[in-house]
C-alpha cells in the first residue's frame, strides 16, 4: 500500500513537472506560416498551440519568420537578420523550442530548380535543428500545399494546368520529404489537405489562393498530437 502512494506521488509529481515547463514554437515559412487572409488567431501556428494549451501543455505566444512570397534564400536572408536582434532573448526566455518548417512554393511558382530548393532546404533544416536545441524530434517539417487545387490556379500567369502544378509540388515535397526523414525530423503531409478544396470550398479565404482558418485547424489537428507525443515521452 505504502509502495503504491510512492508511485501514484511520483507520478503525480513528474506529470506537474511536464506541465510546468515553457514551450515555444517558432515557424519559419512563408504566406502559409504568417496566415496570409487570416486572423492571426488562424493560423496553424496558433491553432495548434490552442489544442496543445488545452491539454495542459504550456506554449508561449508562436514566434514567426515568415513573409508571403518569400522563397528559400529570402527566408534564410531573413532568419539572419532576425537573429542580428532576437536570437539571446528568445533563447533566454523560450524555454524548450519546437520549430516548423513550411518552405518552397515560391520557388516552385517562380520556376526555381529542384536542385536550388533542396540545397537552400538543407540548409534551413539544419537552422531549424540549431533552434531546437539540436533535439530533432522538436522539428517538424511540413510538405507544401497544392495552390493548384485553388481557384487562383485559373489564373497562373504561366498557364499551367492544375496537374502540372500539382506535379511540381509533388516534386518539391519529395526532397524537403527525404532531407527530413534524413535527419529523422518529424514529417506532416498537409499537401493532402490542400487537395480536399472541391469537397471543401470553405477550406480557401477569401482571396481564393491561400487556406483559410477551416483548413489550418486541419493542419492543426495533424501537428498537435505527433507535438504532444514528444513532449509526453520525454
């Protein structure tokens, strides 16, 4: 009996101590990341962290480097600036760091090598990792969604069909696939998400390219989970 106060005590104190603990997420991407067309409360970032805040886990506010438009190099241009200004207060006030990943439609739609994207990806992974503390469990990389299955695809400047749009984004996902699973980073295939638009009008905003708050929270409920597992088993 004594024995089993012991253990349900210990338990008990170690489940307090987990939930105790400070999280962050930082998001590095672009006009997916930012939530270009929402609210910042939309966002996959934040919606995410909801779920995860519901279940006791403890996350700050997300910090985000992300802009829309951008490609690989100018995110990687932009981390470099931000870590000029930021980077010894968010390591001193961020507790255990999570990062997401979400790079490489610009350079797709702008017509950028494959070869380019899965160097400058690289890269950005091993960034990622540095922020994680090197804990690659804390990195989660997610796959680019399809902006053909979108109303805006009618008006591609180059007149790609939707397939062919969904066939580079297919190649695109391959390699930030295959660099994460080098790494044995997290992988989270959203691109499946971003395909479900004619069954779900209501997953496209308003400016009829970017998700909406509906298909986020989709995304959301992917991430949380494999998020929380690590936490729980740590």
């Amino acid at each position: 009996m004594k024995l089993f106060i012991i253990l349900s005590i210990l338990s008990f104190t170690l489940l307090s101590m987990k939930n105790e603990r400070k999280y962050t997420m930082l998001s590095l991407g672009d006009s997916y990341t930012i939530g270009e067309a929402v609210t910042e409360n939309e966002t996959f970032a934040a919606q995410t962290i909801a779920l995860l805040n519901n279940d006791n886990i403890t996350f700050t506010k997300p910090t985000i480097i992300a802009k829309t438009g951008w490609t690989t190099d100018e995110l990687a241009d932009a981390i470099k600036v931000w870590e000029e200004h930021n980077p010894e207060s968010f390591k001193k006030n961020s507790g255990e760091v999570f990062v997401t990943l979400l790079i490489g439609v610009n350079n797709e739609f702008r017509g950028r090598s494959t070869e380019e994207y899965r160097k400058e990806f690289k890269d950005l992974l091993n960034t990622a990792l540095q922020y994680a503390g090197g804990k690659v469990k804390h990195v989660f990389v997610l796959s680019i969604p399809d902006w053909g299955a979108t109303p805006f695809a009618a008006e591609d400047p180059k007149q790609r069909t939707p397939a062919l749009i969904g066939n580079e984004i297919d190649q695109f996902n391959a390699i930030n696939k295959e660099e994460a699973l080098k790494v044995k980073a997290h992988y989270i295939d959203i691109t499946s998400i971003s395909r479900q638009t004619k069954q779900h009008p209501d997953f496209i905003a308003s400016d009829g390219l970017h998700p909406s708050g509906k298909m986020y929270a989709e995304w959301a409920k992917l991430l949380a989970p494999e998020m929380k597992k690590v936490i729980t088993r740590q």
